[in-house]
C-alpha cells in the first residue's frame, strides 16, 4: 500500500468494557502514558521559552501571495485547492470543533478562543507582508496561531500551515522570504509542521491516525529527508502521539498503548522481540483522546445498566410485529444496542420510542438532519411524541432541543435512539458518550450500506465489526422498485427493476454539456409533469462541485431557469434554493428570503436562519445540485442523480448507494460513465480508514457473539 492509499478517504471533500475509578488496568496503563507525553510537552514548552536566537528576514516572496489567498479561499469555501495530497473528488472542509467532553461533564461546546490583541493582529500583518503573504490571511493566522501568533510565525514560518487551505510549497515560500539562506528542506521546523499537515490532511480523509510507513512514505513524498525524524521530533514536540495496536487476539495485550517519542524507532522492534504483531501509529491528540473517551464512555453505557427493572419489556415485545419485538427485548436486556436497515426499518425504533414513553419512560431519538426530524417524527404520530421525542443530534447536544441536562450536566433521558449513525464522527461521538447518563440505554440505527461520517473516524462501522454488543438486523425491505434498486446495489448488485410506473428512468448521454442540459430539462419540465412533482422537491445529486457537470455548473444552469437574477448579495437572490453548512459534515437545504445589513436571511426547515456577510462565502452555496455527502440524512420526493463522463473515478458502491437512496417516489439517472456505474457498485466499496477505536474496544470485553 502506497502512502496516498493509506491516508486516502471518502470524504466529501464520517463496546463493552468498565467505566471511572472500575477502569481496566490496561485502561488506566494508556491514560498515564497520555498524561506522561503532556508532562513531557510542559517540559519541552519551557525549553522552548528559553531559546531567543534571532531569525534573518529574506527577501519577499514573489508571485505567490495570490496563489496562497485562492488556496486559502478554497478551502474556506468547501472547495479543494489543486493539487492535493489526497486523490479524491472533494475532501470536507474542517474547522477546529470543541475538545471531547471528559468527566466532569461540560454542559455546552467549549467556547470559542478570545479574540486576539491589537498588537498581535498587527504583528501577523507585519510578517505575513514581510513574507509576502496576503493581507487577508490576517484573520486566519490570528485564529489558528492564538495571542502571540506574529512571534510565533516569526520564530517558524512553517506555522502557517496551520492555516487551512495552506500547502507545503505555498509554506516553503513563504518561509524562504524570511529566514533566505537559512531556509531548506531539512529544517526540523518543517519536518514537523509538514507532519502535523499530513496528519490533519488524513482527519479529513477521515482517519484518526496514520501507520507509521505511510506517514514517513507521504514525508518523503513532501521532500522531508529525514521522515522518521520528522516523526520523532514531532512527538518528541507533543505535536503528536505514538500508539501501539498489538493485532493479535492475545488477552495480555489488545489495548491500544500510548508510547513515548525514543520509542517510535524501536516500536517495531519491540513487537518482533515479544513475537506479538503490532502495528505503529500516529495520530493528533484530540483524535486520540476522543477515541479513548469514546470508547470509555459506551463502556460505562454497557456496565451501568441497572440490574432489575421493572418495566414490562417482555409484554411490549409481544405486542409487536417479530423485527421490532428483537429490538426492544436486545433494549431490555443491554445497554448498547445496534441496530441496522434501511427507511422502511425505521418503523421499528419508532415502535420501540412509543412503547418505551407508554412505560413513562424519557425516551428521545436524535436524527442526523432537520428533515431527518421530520420523516421519524412522522412515524411517532401526531400528539407529544411526535413533536417533542424527536431532534437533531446537534440539537440535543447544544440544549436547544430535546429533554436538557440533569443536575450533573448529562442528557435527562433514560433512553436515546441515534439515527443516521454512520454519520457520527469520533468527535461527536465521543462528546455524545459522555453526555449519557449511569443506567442510560442507548441504541445506535443505521443504514450500513451509506457514505461514512465527512468528520474522521467510522464509528458506527466499528462498533459493528467490533460485535461487543448485541446488533439487531432489521429483515423490513424498502418498498417498491426504488427499494429493490438500492438494496440489490447495497450487496454489489445492479440489477434492472421492473418499474412499470417509471419509478426508475435512465437517460443516456454523450458528454458534460448533454448532462447540464438533460437535467435542467428534467427538473424544470419532464419530472413535475410526468409525475406531479414540483420543480422544488426534485433535488439534483452529482459526484463533485468542481468539471463540467459539477454542482456549480448544474447550479448555475438550474437557477438561470429556476431563479434568475443578478445575485446581489453573494451571488445569491431572494427565492434562491441554497445548502447551508454552519459546520463541516452538517448541510441544511434553505431557501433566500432577503438580504440586508445583518446578512443573507435563510429559511432553513423551518428555522429562520441569518448568516453573516463575511460567512456566507464559507458556508452557503446554491442547492438545486448537491453532492452525494450533502444529501446524506436527507429525502426528497424525487432525485436526479448526475453521473458526467469524468465523475467515473470518484464513484463508488457506499457513493451510488447513498445517491439513489434519496429518491421517494421517482429516481431519474443521467448516466454518461457506461460500464463504470455497474463496476463501481459491483467491485469499489468504502476506502479504508484507519482508526484506533476498534483496538480500544476489543479491551473493553469479550464479543457479544
């Protein structure tokens, strides 16, 4: 495996054990190496404080800045600068989110950094100018570097990488402008911030860690001459963390370790001595935290659940079709259930909440998307359930939806029903296990078959490889053609459905031109006359924002005959259809209604939403097109899939799944990439992610088979 496979993701660009002061010894063994590294860290920060040498200032760099500020602008607009290090149709944009909650619980996402001082905005401009770096990078650098970000950029140029958009080379330009002579490849500055990139790089790949030859694979690739030095010197910084995962089933060692920087060299070593096979990895900190914490925190979920109960489960599983009475007497029994299987399973957890609030149980689901809300919501009825049993998982974590926090600060319910979960990242997930309260039941639902998480990690699909809980597969088929499509492509499978209400249409065509103008021409006319379907509720799906037939193209066709306008707010019109994205991995379809002073005025599901100017480049965009990653979570009554003759590479069996899963009612495929559509669903799964979190949860009990 080459290094672009291994830190290669899928991103748009997504247990049982002991608890607390009962931890495992091997448990508490990895978190004191994790408080050992932070310790050495203070050390290493206070030798840092001690050195004062001067750095010389070069000449400025020219014919760069502009190329800097577009990579930069890129990135802030979910768009991927070119040339990157990953091979993907359009990796997610991320922004830093809250530290994992650790005990005890916090109430609320941590708050953001303090604004910074005069002095320090002032000090960035200085030295970005004397770099010949962009103005308007001011704002990023400050962010992402802090108080004192001027020095600091100063004393290592290498730094602005930290700015999201950054490359290497636009990096190495900048910081030959400073330091001239001085400056080479060789620098041990640029060896760790180029590592600290690759890593963050991966998380947007979606790994939460690296094996130690890909990353020094990818150093080498950046022109780093000496990768495991790199490597070392990056740890030794506390820039990073070095793990151990022993593969074997050995009951003695399948905790994930922490180790030190001295033995990154010698890891390898040490596993050929005890004749154990393990492999080395290295990853950022929040990742390595959140994993524990996650893992630590469904442990607690496993083992806190009460020992009598005198809810009549048995009674309420009775009463119910087979399917739903397997899943609530799994709930009954366990504290971590999964459950797996598509729209029309969903029946069953709805089942499941209603039984459990007849009991007089706090019973709450938490959905991946506002219309997500909606659809479950449905299921539950009209009445109370209905409007207040059900909220967006971002909803109930923030406070602003479902039951609150109890008096410890965690959720006040007795059981969760997490829908969508291939959606949840290790952070969110890590931030949701320790919000649970002692004696919860939790229940994680999904499709499988779907894209993973925008955000690193795959926790959902590495709770179910793991199988140290109880999985109830649902055995409800999605109705009609539609379902029939999907579920053969969800076992490699692209079969031709008997679709006598033309529920299914394929229209074959020639080029990227033939694609824009076919769509166009089904969403406007063919759609809504064909099937009583308004032009609003037929959403346009294709691989990529950028090429030919990418969503700024079918945009730009779509609202010259849906909206035109001048766009005088941002390109946008009042009456435009829009995606808002407050955060990487989350997109809400809206609408315009106004602009004015306080910004781009949305209605989004509903919700009145008021975005700021100088945000609206970052996180809206039109919506007539999305990506397959955008509309996960989300239905319309019909989709036109866009499937351009360039779009062959970025396809994939989880990316048609996902795609032709959004249609209700009618699926119309405009399809130019010939034999690649069957071959991606029969030959192309999931790119790999690496993670820590199923070593963790082998540590923390035996299987549930």
């Amino acid at each position: 495996m080459d290094a672009s496979e291994a830190i290669d993701g899928d991103g748009d660009s997504a247990g049982t054990g002991t608890d607390g002061a009962e931890a495992a010894p091997d448990v508490s063994e990895a978190r004191g190496e994790l408080a050992a590294q932070r310790l050495e860290r203070e050390r290493i920060e206070r030798r840092k404080a001690e050195k004062a040498a001067p750095i010389a200032s070069g000449a400025k760099l020219s014919g760069t800045a502009a190329e800097l500020l577009a990579a930069v602008r890129a990135v802030e607009g979910g768009r991927k600068p070119p040339a990157t290090v990953f091979d993907e149709p359009e990796p997610a944009p991320r922004r830093p989110s809250p530290e994992p909650a650790r005990r005890p619980r916090t109430v609320a996402p941590a708050a953001g950094p303090p604004a910074a001082s005069g002095e320090t905005v002032e000090a960035v401009r200085a030295v970005l100018a004397e770099g010949g770096a962009p103005e308007a990078l001011v704002a990023q650098v400050t962010e992402a570097l802090g108080e004192g970000a001027g020095a600091r950029l100063r004393e290592d140029p290498w730094q602005l990488l930290r700015v999201p958009g950054v490359r290497p080379e636009q990096a190495d330009g900048f910081a030959r402008a400073l330091l001239g002579a001085e400056c080479g490849p060789d620098d041990e500055r640029r060896g760790r911030a180029v590592t600290v990139w690759l890593l963050e790089q991966a998380a947007v790949a979606g790994h939460t860690a690296l094996e130690a030859p890909a990353l020094a694979a990818a150093l080498a690739q950046r022109s780093v001459p000496d990768p495991d030095g790199a490597v070392q010197s990056t740890v030794a910084e506390g820039e990073a963390l070095v793990f151990q995962d022993v593969l074997d089933d050995a009951p003695s060692a399948t905790r994930s370790a922490a180790v030190s920087a001295d033995a990154v060299g010698d890891a390898e070593d040490d596993g050929a001595r005890e004749e154990r096979p393990v492999r080395v990895l290295i990853g950022l900190e929040r990742y390595a935290l959140a994993e524990e914490s996650l893992a630590d925190g469904l442990a607690r979920v496993v083992n806190s659940l009460p020992g009598e109960d005198a809810t009549d489960w048995s009674s309420a599983a009775a009463s119910v079709p087979r399917p739903t009475g397997e899943l609530i007497r799994a709930v009954a029994a366990h504290g971590l259930v999964l459950h797996t299987g598509g729209e029309a399973a969903l029946a069953e957890p709805a089942a499941l909440i209603t039984a459990a609030r007849a009991f007089g149980l706090r019973a709450y689901a938490a959905t991946h998307s506002a219309d997500g809300r909606r659809r479950f919501a449905s299921r539950l009825g009209a009445g109370e359930a209905g409007d207040t049993a059900v909220t967006t998982l971002t909803g109930l974590l923030s406070g602003t939806e479902g039951p609150g926090r109890d008096a410890d600060g965690a959720l006040d319910l007795d059981l969760l029903v997490v829908l969508d979960a291939p959606q949840l990242d290790v952070e969110t997930a890590a931030v949701l296990a320790e919000s649970l309260p002692d004696g919860v039941r939790l229940v994680l639902s999904g499709d499988p078959g779907v894209l993973w998480s925008a955000g690193p990690g795959r926790v959902f699909a590495d709770l179910l490889a793991a199988r140290t809980c109880p999985q109830v597969a649902s055995r409800t088929p999605d109705p009609g053609p539609l379902g029939e499509l999907v579920s053969g492509i969800g076992i490699g499978e692209l079969n031709q459905v008997d679709a006598p209400g033309k529920e299914v249409v394929i229209v074959p065509v020639r080029d990227a031109g033939e694609a824009v103008h076919r769509t166009a021409q089904l969403v406007v006319d063919s759609v809504p006359r064909a099937f009583g379907i308004p032009a609003e509720q037929v959403q346009v799906i294709t691989p990529g924002h950028g090429g030919a037939a990418g969503t700024r193209a079918l945009n730009t066709a779509l609202k010259e005959r849906l909206n035109p306008g001048p766009g005088r707010f941002g390109g946008f019109d009042p009456g435009d259809r829009v995606a808002y994205s407050p955060a990487p991995g989350r997109t809400t379809p809206g609408r315009v209604v106004k602009a004015d002073a306080e910004g781009l005025h949305l209605e989004c599901a509903g919700t009145a939403v008021v975005v700021a100017k100088e945000r609206v480049e970052r996180t809206v965009r039109h919506g007539w097109a999305l990506t397959a990653h955008q509309a996960v979570g989300h239905r319309w009554p019909a989709a036109v899939v866009v499937l351009p003759g360039d779009a062959a590479q970025a396809l994939s069996r989880p990316w048609v799944y996902t795609a032709f899963g959004r249609a209700e009612r009618h699926l119309s495929v405009v399809h130019g990439v010939e034999q690649a559509l069957p071959r991606a669903v029969a030959e192309i799964p999931a790119k790999p992610r690496t993670t820590r979190l199923p070593a963790l949860l082998r540590a923390q009990g035996p299987s549930a088979d």
